[in-house]
C-alpha cells in the first residue's frame, strides 16, 4: 500500500447488525486474553469491545465481536462453529465461557457524565449499597466501577452517565454523611485530567498543628489562644482581629522560639506522599496559610512548594513584637492569593484544587475548580465541593484519579 492510501476504515456495526458477546470466567494466568483472541482471529470478526477486569485472581474477560457470516473466516465456518471452538478452548483451560446473541454496540451512555469517589475506612456493603441507589435515584447509570487504593483507607471510583454532577453532589452528599463514608463527585472530561494547581492551607490541613498555638506554648498563653483560634475557626470571630489579639499574647518572646517551633512542626500523615505525587505528575503546589511566613518559607523548602505565602511576625532587635507586618492573609485574601498563583502558573482557575479545613478557607474552596474540605469544621463540610474525614492527606490523589498503585510504582522508580 503506497502512502498516499488509506486503509479502509473498519465498520462500527449498526443498531441491527447482529453481535456476539463473549464472556471468559475463571482462573486468572498469563496468555487468556491472547488465547481468546487467537481462537476468535480464525473466523475473521471484528473487535467491537474488550472489558476485562481481575479480582483476587479470578478473571472476567468480555469481548464484543461482529457475528462471522457463513463461510467467513479461514475455516469457511458459521457462528455455531465459533461457539463450539471457543467453549472447546475454554475448557482446556479449565475456563468457564458464555457467549450471548444481540444486535449492535453498547447503548449509547447518557447526557451527564461524572466521576464519583468513595472513601470507606472501611467500606462496608451496606454504604456501597445505599451509594449506588442514591445514584439511581438521580435517573444516573453506572457505566463501571474500579477500585483506586485498598489502604490507608477503601477508595473506589464509579463512572456515571445520566445525571448531572451537581445533582449527584446534592444527593450523595447527605448520603455519605449518614454513612460515615467520604463521595467526591467532579464532572468527567479533559478538564480533570488537566487540574495543574493544588494550593493547600496549612494548619491542621498540611501539617497537624495550629501554628500560633505553638508560639503561645513557649509565651505560656496556650489556652488562652487556642480558645481564640477555635472560634476564629468556626466562624463566630473576625480572622484579622482574632489574629492580632492572638499575635499580641506573643510579644516579647525571643526570636530564637522561630527555630524552635520549626522543630516541632508535625506534617499531617500522606503530607509528603500527597506533595511529591503532585510534583511528579507535574502539578504545580503552594500553601496559604493565616499563620506565619517563618514557618512557611521553611515548608515550602523542605517539601519543594511552588509557592507559599502567609502573615509575618514583626521580630525587631531579637524579640517578637506581638505584630504582624505587611496585608494580612484572612479568608479573603486566601482565594485573592489563589488567583494570584494560578495566574503566575499559567493555569485557569477552573483547574485549581484547593484543600484546607477552616471558615477562613471557604473563599478557597469556593473559587476553585475543586474544593475539598480536609477533617474540616460542619461549615465548611457542608459548603464545600467535597470532603474527606480520613486523617491521610494524600487521599486527595483519589479524587484526582490517581491510584495507589501508581504513587507506589512511582515511588519504586525513582533513582
């Protein structure tokens, strides 16, 4: 064939055109999928479909094919001499095969395509069970299912057709919380794929601490500021205000606390797995935070972050002053900053993930393509796109799509 010739295209069949699916059971072992086809190559039919799935070592192995017309193929023979030759192969093998008539491809899927992320921890059959109705309920198909990770937590992920993400988000959210499990629903399509910005608070999302009240501990005014914080956080005080009352209880201590702190910095459980996963896939990370810079500048070195950014404390002739310097990052500067990296990254604020846990990450969570709220308060569970209740912050791969599989398989890689 010269290279100004195309090959003829291979029909898709019609509505009408008569199919056969063939369904493969049994014991899983290198050479099924090529055996099946080797055996149906000799009738010269057409792929249509192929699904093939393996758990805990059984397979099932479907393959939709055009029907062999009669004297097809290089054995001259009908479809009645397929079934037999493909039931015969299977046997051999000990191999269990169901071969079904029909006309034509799958039916198209619906309008409204979506993926919906489970968290379980664990998953039980009974919240499987009411989150597949629930989806039902919305008129939504299940068109497949597949499991992301098996530990820390159950993660699996359902695609569906049928339903509009938002509807699915509306009824799968009261769901998941009378279940004890975490739903992501995000809308299906490129746009999920392309999500190159992920910007995370950092108290209590990225590490485990409240900063400021790691500060106070070493002023001896922990309980007076935690109380403070708790309610800044709940949304029953102003961010600045709180925030100066707080800074103020510190003034007087000795700049050397700064290292200190650093020290006992606790990253949250799947920090650096969630970090550097994001990294290699080439996303871009940065953290906000109504903390401070002098122990964001330091995270942002140590985990490699593209971009941080927080309140600083005024330090003047070796002692803090009990204020901060330069615009304050509050609720409102938190999504301001958003923007800000988004745009420094080249990305389109729709393709931004934004994680945190406070009423002061609501503008965030909101502004970006997905928010995602992390062992947050009621508030900002309730607002947000999602949540998730699990103390591991790199289940937020799952709802990217990522698989456990492959962090670890990039992991093992790595020189």
């Amino acid at each position: 064939m010269s290279a100004s010739q195309t090959p003829p295209a291979t029909a898709v069949p019609g509505d009408d055109e008569p199919t056969l699916l063939v369904k493969i059971f049994g014991k899983d072992r290198p050479g099924i999928t090529a055996g099946l086809f080797d055996t149906l190559a000799a009738y010269s039919v057409d792929v249509v479909d192929i699904e093939q799935v393996v758990t805990r070592g059984r397979i099932t192995l479907c393959a939709l094919v055009t029907t062999p017309s009669p004297g097809q193929g290089s054995t001259g023979s009908t479809e009645g001499d397929l079934r037999a030759t493909v039931h015969g192969w299977a046997e051999s093998l000990d191999l269990q095969a169901e071969i079904i008539s029909g006309r034509g491809d799958n039916r198209p899927r619906g309008t409204g395509r979506s993926h919906v992320t489970v968290l379980g921890h664990p998953l039980t059959a009974e919240s499987a069970a009411a989150i597949a109705a629930a989806i039902t309920s919305t008129g939504g198909n299940i068109d497949r299912i597949f499991r992301l990770a098996k530990y820390p937590v159950t993660a699996v992920e359902f695609a569906v057709s049928g339903a509009a993400t938002e509807a699915l988000r509306s009824v799968l959210a009261p769901e998941a919380a009378r279940l004890g499990v975490d739903v992501a629903v995000v809308a299906a399509g490129l746009q999920r794929r392309a999500q190159r910005l992920v910007v995370m608070d950092v108290d209590s999302t990225l590490i485990q601490d409240e900063v400021i009240e790691l500060f106070a501990a070493h002023a001896g005014c922990e309980a007076e500021v935690a109380e403070v914080t708790t309610a800044a956080m709940r949304g029953e005080l102003d961010f600045e205000q709180s925030l100066h009352a707080r800074v103020e209880l510190l003034g007087g201590l000795d700049a050397s606390v700064v290292e200190a702190v650093r020290k006992e910095v606790r990253l949250t459980p799947g920090a650096r797995t969630l970090v550097r996963t994001l990294k290699r896939l080439g996303y871009q990370v940065g953290v906000v935070s109504g903390g401070f810079t002098q122990v964001t500048d330091a995270l942002k070195e140590e985990l490699g972050l593209d971009f941080a950014s927080a309140n600083t404390l005024e330090i003047v002739d070796g002692k803090l002053t009990g204020r901060v310097t330069g615009d304050i990052v509050d609720r409102a500067g938190k999504a301001r900053l958003l923007r800000d990296f988004a745009q420094q990254a080249g990305v389109p604020l729709a393709q931004t993930v934004a994680i945190g846990d406070g009423a002061n990450d609501l503008d965030m969570l909101n502004a970006a393509g997905l928010g995602v709220a992390f062992n947050a308060k009621p508030v900002v569970r309730e607002a947000a796109h999602t949540a998730v209740n699990v103390p591991f912050l790199d289940t937020v791969l799952y709802l990217l799509g990522i698989t456990r599989d492959e962090v670890e398989a990039a992991d093992t890689h790595v020189g």
